[in-house]
C-alpha cells in the first residue's frame, strides 16, 4: 500500500532555489525524496545519515556541494549546520542554476548568522506532518483546497462517522497505517520510536537528558489540548520551570508537539506561555496516557481532549497550502472563559472558528464559544467539528460538520 502525500507535487526544482521538507523521523520525507529522484524530477539523492557521505560533506563541504548535479536532494541536512550558509554562497551566484531540498528531522537553517536564517528570500518550507485522512482516504488533492473551503463553506456536506477511540490510537505515522497495526502493536511501536527520537543525535552538537525529555514530554502528551503553563507542569513533574520551557524547545524542534497561542491576547504579548498544547500525531499520546493509567483512555473526557488534536492535526497542515496566509489559534477569552478550539486567520482579517466535539450528536448548545467569538471578530464561518455523518445548519454561517468531511 502506498500513501500519496500532499506535499509531492509541490517539491519540484523551482524557485526559490531551496525548498526545505521538515517533519518528525519517519513521517515519510525519505520516501518523498527517493520517490521524487526515482520519478526524474530530482537528479540526485544523497543522505547526511550515510556515515561516508556525512564525513566527505564535513570535510570539504564546499567541494561537496560543487560535485553534486544541479538539483539535488540532500536528506537529514540538519546533521550539518554550516549547510544552509554553504548553499546560500552556491546560489547567490550571479549564474548560478543550482537547486537544492533540503530534508530535516529537526528544525534546519535558523541559526546561523546570530540567529537569524542564512537563506531568508532564498527558500520555501514546507511541513511534512504525519499522514491526515485525506491521505490515508486517496484524498491527497483536498489538501490544497481545505482552507479555501472552510473560508467559503463549500466544505459543508454530509460524510461517513467516525470511530473516535480507533482514529486518536491510530494517529497518522505510515508505519501503523499502512501495518494496519493493533492498539498494543502501536503502544509497542511508540515506545521504541519515542526513545529512539530522544536519543537519536538529529541536531549536531546538541546535548540533553533523554530521560527528562521523556518526563516532559509524558506529561503534555497526558493534558493533550491543554493551555500550558510551565510553571504547574514543572511543579507536577519535579523540574524547574525552565528546565521545563527548554525541554519544550527539544520536542518542538523534534516536530512532537506543536503550540497554539490565544486569538485573544494581543500579538505583541504572544509567547508559547499560556498556548493550548498539542501532540504532532495522536498515537504517542493515546500510548502516553495507556501507560500512566489503562482505564483513564477510556473516559469521555480524555476521549475528547485527543479528538480534538486529531482533528487540528487535520487542519494544521493544510495552511501552508492556501493561497494567502494563515495563521492558527485557540481563542479563550479571560473574563468569562469563553472558548474556541481552533481558529484561523487570514492576512485579510477574515476568522474562521472551529469547535470540536466527539460526539456522534450535535446541538446548539455546542456552537456557544462561536457564537461568542462572532460577536468579537469578523467570523465568516463557524463550524463544530463531531463525530458523526450529518452536516447541519445550526445558524447563519455555522454548521455542524462530520468530521470526515475534512477529508
């Protein structure tokens, strides 16, 4: 079984001369880029992951760069960090036709330059998230349109339910999907992959404890969708608030989790303090939360919290296929706690909120964080995403949609 990811068709040799394809290990990049090479769209592979070909890049990584065709792919890039700055002197080249994609486990080319990014105005990114349903349903196209659809409403329509327990354990890593792998098999996976990610040296020179990775990264995967605050996380796991906030930074830039910040705080006060948290895939989590307490991934409440990363984790790769910017939120207003789980927003001021419910029913009382936030923000669309097969009308411009319809 082969999966058709999105991302495929948008990583030809082009401009600008880079394009950069990050994601967690395992996500599929490699595939990708074999794929893309095997096709003839690309010239050349090479991984930075081969120990030969990582000592001769190191060791004279100009030279290197010289000898390779003029579109190549160049996997686990970020195992050297003076690469994005090499590439940068290559296709600054007044005649220089040279194309380059980059490939990484972790997040590449920010921090030469005193932290500022060597190919700015030089570069594309893309995310290479786990496999969505679209994927996995053959559906790869609607990918690129998710946005636009859910902007105009011309994603409302009926569609198949969904078994919520059986979506969050499966979460979207090929290797379970495509093994068609047990709850028990995929606890056994996650376990073996998580300690491999910690422990794996993805980032060159970078230096931490596997085992407090682990502990920080257990406790925000047992409070998915919760609003952080590092300083009760610290003090539930027994480390410093800022051993705690460092920690996040590795599982973040491992692409294991990812951060919404509040619509509703103003952008020059937004930092990852106070954001809503989510797992990158649903599996690690639902493992995660097995292994502290069997009985606990039974409940409708912790049920709920891992739907509603699974259906982010729908939405959230798609932004970077629309055609204006996008920008993803939770909204919680503080006087009165008023909430919406996700929200998005275009360049153009233009909202569109998301309420998550794991219910195969759906009333009106569910749509009462949109209501809110409408009355707030320039809402043209509201939707309470549930598990169920109908698409309803609740009001103007808001509907209750089966959360299949994403797909």
């Amino acid at each position: 079984m082969e999966i058709t990811r999105a991302l495929t068709s948008h990583l030809a040799p082009n401009l600008p001369p880079v394009s950069i394809l990050e994601g967690p290990r395992m996500s599929g990049k490699t595939f990708i880029a074999r794929k893309l090479v095997d096709e003839g769209v690309w010239e050349r592979y090479e991984s930075l992951a081969d120990p030969l070909t990582l000592e001769l890049a190191r060791n004279d990584l100009p030279g290197w760069l010289e000898s390779l065709p003029a579109t190549t792919i160049i996997d686990e890039a970020q195992l050297i960090s003076e690469l994005p700055l090499a590439i940068k002197s290559i296709v600054d080249e007044p005649s220089s036709i040279r194309r380059y994609l980059l490939t990484g486990s972790a997040r590449l080319g920010r921090d030469s330059l005193g932290g500022s990014d060597p190919l700015t105005g030089r570069v594309r990114r893309w995310q290479l998230a786990p496999v969505t349903l679209a994927e996995s349903e053959d559906h790869a196209n609607a990918m690129d349109t998710l946005v636009t659809r859910l902007f105009d409403e011309s994603i409302v329509a009926d569609a198949h339910a969904l078994d919520v327990a059986v979506v969050v354990n499966r979460g979207g890593f090929p290797i379970v999907l495509i093994g068609s792998l047990s709850p028990a098999e995929t606890d056994i996976w996650v376990r073996d992959t998580t300690l491999g990610l910690l422990t794996d040296s993805v980032l060159p020179d970078e230096r931490f404890d596997a085992g407090i990775a682990l502990r920080v990264l257990d406790a925000v995967m047992r409070d998915s969708a919760g609003i952080l605050n590092i300083a009760a996380l610290g003090q539930r796991i027994g480390l410093d608030p800022r051993t705690v906030d460092r920690y996040l930074d590795v599982l973040e830039r491992r692409f294991l989790l990812h951060f919404l910040p509040n619509f509703a705080t103003s952008a020059a006060r937004q930092t990852r303090a106070r954001s809503k948290i989510h797992p990158v895939d649903t599996a690690f989590a639902s493992a995660s939360i097995r292994r502290a307490s069997p009985e606990a991934f039974s409940s409708p409440v912790t049920l709920g919290h891992l739907f509603e990363s699974w259906v982010v984790n729908q939405v959230i790769p798609c932004l970077q296929f629309a055609a204006t910017g996008v920008h993803a939120y939770f909204w919680r207003r503080p006087k009165d706690h008023a909430e919406v789980d996700l929200v998005l927003a275009d360049d153009a001021g233009r909202i569109v909120g998301i309420e998550v419910k794991s219910s195969t029913q759906v009333g009106l009382k569910d749509a009462a964080g949109l209501r809110e936030l409408g009355k707030a923000h320039n809402l043209v669309a509201g939707y309470v995403v549930y598990s169920g097969s109908k698409a309803i009308r609740l009001a103007d411009h808001c509907w209750a949609l089966p959360a299949a319809a994403l797909a």
